[in-house]
C-alpha cells in the first residue's frame, strides 16, 4: 500500500459493516475496500454500491479465520475495522440486559488468528465504563498480548463537523506504534440550520416528489395537536393537561423529557437513533415543520451524501428499514476520521 492509502493487492476488511458507514469514510480516504461481513443483509445495497467492495452474510461468531486472511490478501499493510454489536452497553439501554449482543470476544479472535498489520474498531462511549472498564480492559489487554500497540479514545462527533451530541469510542491497534487520532477539525459545531435547513418542506405522511428519501412519517391528530403546541427546543411541559399522555404524569415519566421534543434550528442536531422519524422517540420534532424528521434529514445528519440512497429502487423506501440502516450506521465523517488517522500513521511507520 503506497503512502495514499492505495493498493492492487490488500484492501480493508469491515465487520460488522451494516449499510457500511465505516467503510464509506475509509472509501473517501482512499483505501479499497474488499469486503464487509454482516449477519444481517439488509444493508448489502448501499454497502457494494458505494464502498466497491464485496458484501458477505454471515454470523462473525461463525466466521473462519482463513476467510478473513483470504479476503485480505497478500499486500502490505492489511487492515482490519469493525464495530462490534454491543446494545447492552448503548445509553439507550437502561435495564443494561442484552449482553448477549457482546461481539468482542469474537472481533478479538478473528484478530488473534489473522494477525492484520492494523484494527480499528468504533463502538459507543459507555464502553469504557462498563462494568467499572472491565470489558473494554480485557479486549485490549487480549489483542495488546498478540503483539498490537492499542489506543483509544472517545470522540465527541461535534468536533469532527458531526452535527449530534454523540460520544463514540474509537479503539486503533497496530503492530507498528501507537495509531494517533487526528485533532478536531471543527472549532465550532455544525448546526441543524446548516444541516437540513435547505432542505424542501415537506408535510407530515408526505414525500418530496424528487427524493423519496425526504419523507415524513403520518401523524396521528393527537400527535400532530402536541407537536404543534411545542416551542423549537420544547417537549411534552408546554403542553395543557388535556395533551398530557398518562406517563407523562408519573415520576418516571418525566424523566423523559425530551419525548415529543420539539429541536431547534440553532441547536446541533440529536443523536440518530433507529426512531429518529417518530416524534414520541425523543427529540426529533422538526424545529418549524409539524412532523418528525425525514429519513434524509436523518441520513444528512449521519453525515451520508446528500443523494445517498439505501435500498433498490425497487425494494421502496420503507421508515422501518431505513431507519434502522440510518440509525445503526458509524457516521460516514467519523469514519473518515478514523480511516485518516491510518493514513497518517501508515506514512509515518509504513
């Protein structure tokens, strides 16, 4: 692999690469992409189209190390990336089950039998605090004893031009010195304005006739009263007592104070999750328009190509499976963050 991260005989290999955020960014960095695993297939689309590489079903904790090292090839320096599944140490998961989601053991022991020349793995911040950093501590310690000089870090999206309060571990492991993160590349953060707001109008249960991902879910007439009785950066308090859902009324309840939230356009965005398209999943109003976001503006806020599309014309633009892909992936500019620190240490050790 020459100094700009090209190469005719290794490319990158991405597990867990779902509609391939990470791999996007590494594309846009320069690297080739040879190939992403993921059990679940529904993102094989977008992945091949924009990424170049080939797209593989199949259960990682199934997977074979010989296949890994064949995908990788022969060149030099062989890359590894993935963002191992681990809903159970997501802030979204307050009960702190799902554990059997944990697919770091099985990312550490494709690492361990392939031996690439250097991994990167994304992952959500509370990683490093779960179970008091045990979890975290063992994977690094397991790959730091098969001979990589691991780092890690947690980055705040803001600082990379990301528009959305989301805190992300980033781990590097190389076998050549310790991979540095570039610095911050934003002083000050993208707003919602400048992500979406030129974006046509679009009404609730609506599409904009030239982009079907621009769409906005139906809202039901009590939904639609709420949200219209919400001020930009507002939630379920500015509304009368008759709007008032029952667990809005408990101590629970409002703990949630961001349901039915309404955004604001000089406010950076929210963090996307897979519901970011419905108005009671947080706070995903729209800061002028009567409905929650659209799958673009989720897609735009995710740092996708503003013309990016997901599935098969002819599969149809769905909320369900689109915003799972959307709400799953690595945003494309972190990515691109994580592939261009590689590339620096790659031309400092390489």
């Amino acid at each position: 692999m020459n100094s700009n991260g090209r190469s005719s005989k290794s490319g990158v290999v991405d597990l867990f690469c779902g509609v391939g955020g990470l791999s996007i960014g590494f594309r846009r960095a320069g690297f080739r992409i040879a190939a992403g695993i993921d059990i679940d297939d529904v993102g094989q689309y977008a992945f091949e189209r924009y990424t170049g590489g080939r797209f593989i079903k199949q259960d990682v904790s199934k997977l074979s190390v010989a296949t890994v090292k064949k995908l990788l090839g022969t060149g030099r320096p062989s890359i590894l990336i993935g963002c191992a599944p681990c809903q159970s140490f997501s802030e979204y998961n307050k009960t702190g089950r799902g554990a059997s989601w944990n697919m770091l053991p099985q990312f550490a022991r494709i690492i361990e039998g392939v031996l690439p020349d250097i991994v990167s793995m994304e992952n959500v911040a509370r990683l490093a605090t779960y179970r008091r950093g045990r979890t975290l501590n063992t994977f690094v310690s397991r790959i730091s004893r098969a001979g990589y000089d691991v780092s890690w870090y947690i980055v705040n999206c803001l600082d990379y031009g990301i528009s959305q309060r989301r805190r992300r571990l980033v781990v590097f492991a190389s076998r050549r010195g310790f991979v540095e993160l570039v610095p911050p590349t934003h002083r000050s953060a993208r707003t919602l304005r400048d992500v979406i707001a030129s974006l046509p109008r679009v009404a609730a249960g609506s599409v904009d006739p030239s982009d079907p991902y621009h769409r906005a879910q139906r809202l039901s007439q009590i939904n639609s009263r709420r949200l219209r009785a919400t001020r930009p950066g507002g939630g379920w308090e500015d509304w009368p007592a008759s709007l008032r859902a029952d667990c809005h009324k408990t101590v629970r309840g409002q703990e949630f104070s961001s349901v039915y939230g309404r955004l604001r356009y000089d406010d950076v965005g929210p963090t996307v999750t897979t519901q970011f398209f419905k108005v009671g999943s947080g706070r995903f109003g729209h800061p002028t328009q009567h409905r929650a976001l659209s799958l673009r503006e989720g897609a735009l806020l995710q740092s996708f190509p503003a013309r990016f599309r997901f599935v098969r014309d002819c599969d149809g633009v769905t909320f369900h499976a689109v915003g799972r892909l959307i709400g799953n992936a690595v945003p494309v500019r972190l990515g691109e963050i994580i592939a261009r620190s590689i590339r620096r240490h790659i031309d400092t050790y390489h």
